[in-house]
C-alpha cells in the first residue's frame, strides 16, 4: 500500500499538486514539477500514518533526508512553538483543511515563523496530506514591531503631562489623553464632541478656519484664555499641527496644551519684582547724574550772582537751562521706564549738542585732571532724538572718566565726529584702563560690569538700547593699560516725521495772543508764581489760587477766558476725571501734570477730551505753555 501511495504522490507532485485539474495536462509533468521547486516553498507529503512519502524543497528547513521518516520524528529536533499543532493533525486526517500559524525553532538558528497550510489530497480511497511551510517571519516581526510601536505611543500619549487633542477635518475629536480631559474639567469623554464645543467659539473656530494660515504645517505657539467644562476659566499656553495622511493629505489637526494660569500669574509678578528691583538699581544712576545737574545749576548759578559782565551772565544762565532741561529728559525717561520710549526727532548742531553734554561734566573733569580734546570734522545739524543721544554720551563721558581714575600717565578724554557711508559717526575715547579681550564681547549684556560691587552692568546696555532705538549702531575697541574707544554709527536724520528744532534759551517771549485773563490753579507757590511772571510779562492779567475748587467759588476766576491747572494726576485715569471736572466750554484750559508724553497721548485721544484743553507735561518751557494757550484760544 505505501508503494501504491508514494507512486500517487509522484504523480501528484509531478503534476504540481493539483487536485481538481483534468487528466490531460497542456505542459509536460517534469516542468510543472520545476515550477513548483522554483516557488521555493517547502511541501511534504504524508500518509495516514504520518509517514512522509514526498517532499520538494525541504532543505532549507534544515531537512536533508525527509522521505520515509515519521513526521514527528522529524519535527523534533525544531520545536514546534504551538499547541495546535498536534490538533489540527487530527483535523487533517479527519479529512479537514487547516491552517495555522507556527515558530520552529532549528538547533543553534534563530526561531521562524510560518503559515503552516495542512490539507487532505482526494485520491482512490487512500488517506494522502499535503503540508506546506510559508516563512511569514518579515511579516510577524513587522507586525510585532508596529504593535509595540502602537502600545509604546499610546503609553507616551496617555502619560504625558500636557494635554494632547487629535480631531479631524471637520473639527470632531477623535482622540483626547487623560491629562486633556484633567485640565478641561471633562467628566466625559472627550471622542466626538467639537473642538469649538470643548476648547470655546474663539478658539475653536481659529484652529478650524485657520488651517490654511499654518506656516509650515504648524500654528506658532499662543496663549488664550478658556472657559474649562466646570465654568472656570483658565489660560491654555497650546500649539496646533496639521496631521497628514501617508499621502501628504491633511487628514486633521493636533493640538498639544498646558494649563500655564499660575505660570501667567507668576512670569506677572517677576516682571513686577524685577521692574522694583530695576528701578531700585536705576535710582542710583539717577540720583548720581541728578547730582551733576544740581551741582552745575548751583554752580553756574553763584557765578552768574557774582560775574559782573553780561556775556558771562548770560553763559551762567543758559547752562542752568541746559541742566534744567537735562533733569527733564531723565524725569520723562523714568516715567517711560519699560515703555518703549517714542523717539522725537529734533534739529540741532552736532557740535553744540556735545559741548552741552560736555558743560555738564566739565568740573568732574577737571577735578579728576582730565583734559578734553574736540575733533569735531562734522559740522552741519543731525536730526535725532537730542535727549537720547545726549543721553548716551553722558554715560560713556561719565564710564571714561571712571575708567582714567586710578591711572598714573595722562588722562585724556578725546570727542571726534565725521562723516562715513552716509553715517555721522561720534567716537569717546580714553586713556584709562582698557577692558580685558575676554570682556569686551559682553560689554553692552545687561548686569555685567567689571566694576565689581560698585556697579550695576545697565549703563552700557542702556546705551546700547538707546543707540538701536535711534537706529544707529555703537561698537568698542579696547586695550587693556592703553584705554578705550567707543564709537556711533547714526543716521544724519531719522525717518520720522517732521522735527522739531533745537530752541536755545531766548531773551524773550514771544506770542501772537491778545492779552487774557487767565487763572493760574497750583498748589506748589513757586509754580505759581513762576506762571505769573511769564505770563504776565507777555500782557496776561493773572488771577491765582491754590486749589482747584477755587476755580468756580472765586468771581475773578469765574471771568478767566483760559484757566492753567497744575494738577497732581498719578495716571491717565485720575488725569481724565480731574479734567472732565474741572475743564469747561466756555474757556480754554491748559493742564500741567508729571505723566509721560506717552501717557499724555493715550489721554489725548481719549473720546471724552474736551476740544479747549491741552495736556502740557512737566517739566515744561515757556514757550510750550504759550503755544498751549493760543491753542486752546481758538
């Protein structure tokens, strides 16, 4: 019988195997048999007693000789990996087809995977089964791979501490992790509701309809506030992506989000804190460069008491103007402290505006034996921001001096200017102690000094700042025992609007307006009398007070055609509610205050300014006051 068996399974190998084909084949038997050593797929060939009587490509299974062996025999040495195995013998030689998935693991080799197919072969009455080994180890492993993939993701996913929302196109939501549903306060999921239902109309509908805006596929990084699913509103600190498909179609968006309400309330009050601190540190500059103003005005002051002619006298005052007019620039620059100060251009002399600056710190200089040197090869107007650069030249004239103090040679302080590439360029140099190569790359960063405790690092940041904001550039060279030199590069005008130009001290007022009666209203009796006189000198008829109720309880006052109020106004509010009180239709009003030109211009605008009133900051000049009435004159 087994003879009769092998010479059927000859015939059914050589015939490829097929068990419904016809009788007569269109190709010979030994090219079918080809064909099928060719698909390279081991086949054995069993009886009902699990003898193997054929088998075609079983070498690479590591079987050299597997004809006439038993067939568990000759699985022993490969451990088959599955239970079912031996079960779905039993199915086979009950006439069933199985299929079954199996690790065979050869001596010594690493373990594969097969799709093990196992079917009964029709013949005359005598049981013959087919096995065929498929090698599915790619395949598995693959798939092993992907779903540790698939299980690692959705660990990362559902453990992440920031929330994370993938919807699709049409802004449902597909998938939320549990931090998601944490910080939205859901108590349901998160799948199938709206982006705009969970996230707010505002925001949901910015991330539907601003998909076509995404820059590179992503939604840069913003912060908004939300109201959560327990009506609590929080700020969400999020960024969205578009999620594409393997075809580089977007298929929806993911959002990734933090609840960064403490984190807010939080940056506000180190921004507060370090402001204070800032200006605690800025207070000692101030107090120093007020200190040199003080001492140049009381100075020029006692000599033009005591000078006997006119020219000097007239000297002696105008440098008490300049240093009054310097002391107003650094008021509205603390005033404007983190704010980015408005630039007002200004028309002066390049030269005057740096001997004013050099008035000011003349006697320093000479007390320290510093001797100054002007090279000054620029001589036309710049148009700049006057206080700015002035401001800057003081901090470096000031960091010379400082720097020659302890040297032993000659102490020289040389300002130069000329023209190059269209730039008016100022150069500070010293002979003091030069700054070390390693320092001179972070000499304008914020808090550093070489000056150990004694300094605070802000005095070259800030003019670093102030140069920038006048759209010019400074740079250093430095040498240490040879001393330093810092130049400005600057445009010879700034691209503003029209400039105003640089008045000097005059001898006189000036003004096209009929004499007034005018009430002048402030508490300070040096302020109003200083009014007084200058209005008075011009032909006003001037009616004072120290209170503003005065205003309307005095009939002298009630009769004022302009009334001057010098109020005590801390921001813009108080100011506008002291003006809408106090200002009337039936005369002009000119309020005096200590706010910022740029708070003055947000009370300006301000839809219920009266048309007759004017905003004067102070400290002001005379002739800003008259320009101020004839204003509101009109």
């Amino acid at each position: 019988m087994k003879l009769e068996s092998r010479r059927q399974t000859d015939a059914l190998i050589e015939h490829g195997c097929a068990v419904d084909q016809p009788p007569e084949l269109p190709i010979e038997r030994a090219e079918l048999a080809n064909m099928l050593r060719i698909l390279d797929i081991p086949i054995l060939v069993i009886d009902e007693e699990l003898t193997v009587i054929a088998e075609i490509n079983c070498a690479q299974m590591g079987w050299s000789q597997a004809r006439g062996r038993h067939l568990l025999d000759l699985l022993s040495p490969v451990i088959i990996k599955n239970g079912k195995f031996r079960s779905s013998l039993k199915s086979v030689l009950a006439g069933e087809r199985v299929e079954l998935e199996a690790t065979l693991v050869g001596s010594g080799s690493r373990p594969k995977s097969y799709l093990v197919r196992m079917a009964p072969i029709p013949g005359d009455g005598t049981f013959l089964g087919m096995i065929a080994f498929f090698d599915i180890s790619q395949e598995v492993e693959l798939k092993e791979e992907l779903n540790y993939l698939k299980d690692y993701s959705e660990n990362v996913i559902k453990h992440i501490p920031s929330g994370l929302v993938v919807t699709d196109n049409d802004g449902k939501i597909v998938l939320a992790n549990p931090a998601a549903r944490e910080m939205l306060a859901a108590t349901e999921e998160l799948e199938g509701k709206s982006a705009e239902e969970v996230f707010g109309a505002k925001l949901g509908k910015a991330l539907i309809q601003g998909r076509d805006q995404f820059k590179r596929g992503r939604l840069e990084p913003s912060e908004v506030t939300i109201r959560r699913m327990d009506s609590q509103e929080i700020v969400l600190g999020f960024r969205a992506a578009q999620l594409f498909d393997a075809h580089h179609r977007v298929v929806g968006m993911i959002i990734v989000f933090k609840d960064v309400t403490e984190l807010k309330s939080l940056r506000s009050r180190l921004s507060q804190a370090d402001k204070m601190a800032a200006l605690g540190t800025l207070a000692s500059g101030i107090a120093h460069e007020f200190n040199n103003l003080l001492g140049a005005m009381m100075g020029y002051a006692q000599l033009a008491k005591a000078t006997g002619g006119i020219e000097n006298y007239k000297k002696c005052v105008q440098v008490v103007f300049e240093s009054c007019r310097r002391a107003q620039e650094i008021v509205h620059n603390l005033l404007s402290f983190s704010r980015r100060r408005k630039s007002v251009p200004e028309e002066m002399q390049l030269e005057d505006l740096m001997d004013q600056v050099l008035i000011l710190v003349e006697r320093d200089l000479e007390k320290h034996g510093i001797k100054v040197e002007r090279d000054y090869r620029y001589r036309d107007a710049i148009v700049t921001d006057v206080g700015q650069l002035q401001q800057v030249l003081l901090n470096l004239i000031i960091n010379a001096r400082q720097a020659m103090e302890n040297s032993e040679g000659e102490r020289r302080l040389s300002l130069s200017t000329w023209e190059e590439n269209g730039f008016v360029h100022i150069a500070v140099d010293d002979t003091g102690e030069g700054i070390a190569e390693e320092h001179v790359s972070r000499i304008f960063e914020p808090f550093f000094t070489t000056k150990g405790a004694g300094g605070t690092g802000l005095g070259l940041s800030l003019c670093y700042t102030l140069v920038k904001n006048l759209n010019g550039d400074i740079s250093v060279e430095s040498e240490p025992g040879v001393g330093s030199r810092f130049v400005l590069a600057l445009p010879q005008k700034l691209p503003m609007s029209e400039p105003v130009s640089r008045a000097r001290l005059t001898k006189t007022l000036k003004t096209t307006l009929e004499p007034k009666q005018v009430s002048v209203i402030a508490e300070d009796s040096m302020m109003r009398d200083l009014i007084s006189k200058l209005l008075s000198q011009v032909g006003h008829r001037v009616v004072t007070a120290g209170q503003p109720n005065e205003l309307a309880e005095s009939v002298e006052m009630h009769k004022s055609e302009i009334a001057i109020l010098d109020l005590p106004a801390t921001d813009e509010l108080s100011l506008e509610r002291s003006v809408s009180e106090l200002a009337s239709d039936e005369r002009g009003t000119v309020v005096l205050c200590g706010l910022s030109e740029e708070e003055l211009d947000k009370v300006r605008k301000s839809a219920r300014m009266p048309e007759r009133v004017r905003l004067v900051s102070k400290p002001f000049e005379a002739h800003e006051l008259i320009r101020a009435m004839e204003e509101v004159s009109r």
